[in-house]
C-alpha cells in the first residue's frame, strides 16, 4: 500500500474536557481500509486534532503506507503542520515534535485544510469517541 488518504478530526466536549478523535483512512483508488474512533481523556480542541493525525500515522504505518495525504477541518494545525505558523502552545509542542518524529518513517506527507462539510464522517467518530467519554 504506497498512498493513503486520510481524513482526521479531533474535538473536546467544553474546549477543554472529554476528547475524542476520529479518522477514516483510504487506499489511492478510495476505498476506506481503515478507521479510528478513540476517547482520549481530558484534552483541548487543538490537542485532539494533533492527537488524532498522530494515530493515524501510526496505524498506515501499520498498513504499509509510504505517502500520506492529510485533510483536516483545522485551519490551525494544518498551518503548524506544513511550518507556516509557529507552534508556540507549550502543550502542543510535544504533540507537533512526535508527528515530525513520526514522519522520518514516509516517503511523503502532505496536509491540507478542507471545510468541516467535507470532513463528516472523521467528524463523527470524534464525536461517538467523546461520548463514549462521557
């Protein structure tokens, strides 16, 4: 499996409280291989969104891919991500240092801003992970 698609999403019910984060994780012709639904514990909105592109690396990693293209809901960490904005939040610097970390293992990974219209169904299995939390 050389290129995969992911959409991820991350939420915290109170910004911050209960988190959630969800992806859905395509092969290049886009069929869904994959899914993640998990509650994370107390968290902010940010630290969900980092959270979930962490275990979305690390489940293609699993599944063998080698390129990886991102579509978050999240304008912020898409921007911190492709290094256009600084990551000054202490609590997201080691979020951002694990995904740099992380992708030394890829050929190629890009991330790209897309409306939260186009990103309903990761939406929605960061929500079930919130309220399993609950």
């Amino acid at each position: 499996m050389e290129k995969l698609i992911i959409y991820t999403d991350g939420g915290a019910r109170g910004n911050p409280g209960p988190g959630g984060i969800g992806a859905v994780i395509y092969d290049e012709n886009r069929k869904k291989i994959a899914e993640i639904s998990e509650h994370i514990g107390h968290s902010t909105n940010n630290q969900a969104e980092y959270k979930a592109v962490i275990a979305a690396m690390k489940k293609a990693k699993e599944l063998g891919g080698e390129e990886l293209e991102f579509y978050l809901d999240s304008e912020l960490v898409v921007k911190q991500l492709k290094r256009e904005y600084k990551v000054k939040n202490g609590d997201l610097a080691p979020l951002f240092l694990q995904i740099y970390n992380l992708e030394i293992g890829f050929k190629k990974i890009s991330f790209h801003h897309i409306p939260r219209e186009r990103n309903e169904e990761a939406d929605a299995l960061a929500n079930k992970a919130m309220d399993r939390g609950k």
